[in-house]
C-alpha cells in the first residue's frame, strides 16, 4: 500500500492518543510513505499549541518534535509549486476544505498520477476525509466515514 499522510494522522505516530497504535500499523505496512513540505510546520505547531493548551506536557511535546524530525528524512516529502497550490485552490473550493488541507489533497492526487498506482490517504479531518473519497483516493481510516 501507498500512503499519503496528513498531519493529523502523522501526529498520532509521536503522540499517544485515539488512532496512534492504527497509524503505526498503516505505516509499518506500507511499501512508500509521503507527506508533503508543509506537514513539518503543522506538526510543530500542532504539538505546540497541544503542549500550550496543557493537553501534553511540554517535555513531551519537545521529545515528540524531536522524534518526529530525526524521522522527517525517512518520509517522501513531495515539494509546493504554483501549479500544485493552484490545484489545491481549486480544490478547497470544489470540497470546501481548508487551506492545507486542499494542499494535502492536492498533493495525494499529483502523487498518485505521478506512480501511476493507488494512494490511501490517512487523515482523522472528516472535511479532507471526504474530499479524498469524492477525488479517487482511498481516505483511511474506514471509520471515519461514520
């Protein structure tokens, strides 16, 4: 399987919470696992305003920060140009989706025309979720359809 993975579900693999132990299971079962450029500023600042919010620790979120960039090299990190920022415009507007998001789609959907094979993009934003399965990707995981 090919994955694509959003920031959200890249965070659940440096954070124990809902999905960690089902996003580690999807990318130790993966053949090519890719994110785009954009996910190392979303994380960052995904543990970041986690750690303010006293939703995790400070100390945990800085460890999580520093395993999640000793691992960044290990991703395929697929690069932002015009025409990929132009696609995701169009694409936040067709799927009402936010920003990045419609980056993340975008991304996945160049990605898999570029193998030319099926890509499954793993998110837990039910908006992006849906956007995927309305544009041919597999959207991961299963239960978030509900």
């Amino acid at each position: 399987m090919i994955v694509y993975l959003d920031a959200s579900a890249l965070v659940k693999r440096y954070v124990a919470e809902p999905g960690s132990t089902d996003v580690a299971s999807l990318v130790a079962g993966a053949e090519a696992v890719a994110t785009t450029v954009i996910t190392r500023v979303e994380v960052a600042a995904a543990l970041g305003r986690a750690s303010r919010m006293k939703l995790i620790a400070e100390g945990a979120a800085a460890a999580a920060l520093e395993m999640f960039s000793a691992d960044w090299h290990d991703l395929i990190r697929l690069p932002v140009d015009e025409a990929l920022t132009a696609r995701a415009a169009a694409l936040s507007w067709q799927h009402e989706l936010r920003g990045y998001d419609a980056v993340h789609l975008a991304a996945a959907l160049s990605w898999r025309e570029m193998l030319g094979d099926a890509v499954t993009l793993a998110t837990y934003d039910r908006a992006l979720w849906k956007g995927a399965q309305a544009s041919g990707l597999a959207p991961w995981p299963a239960a978030l359809a509900r």
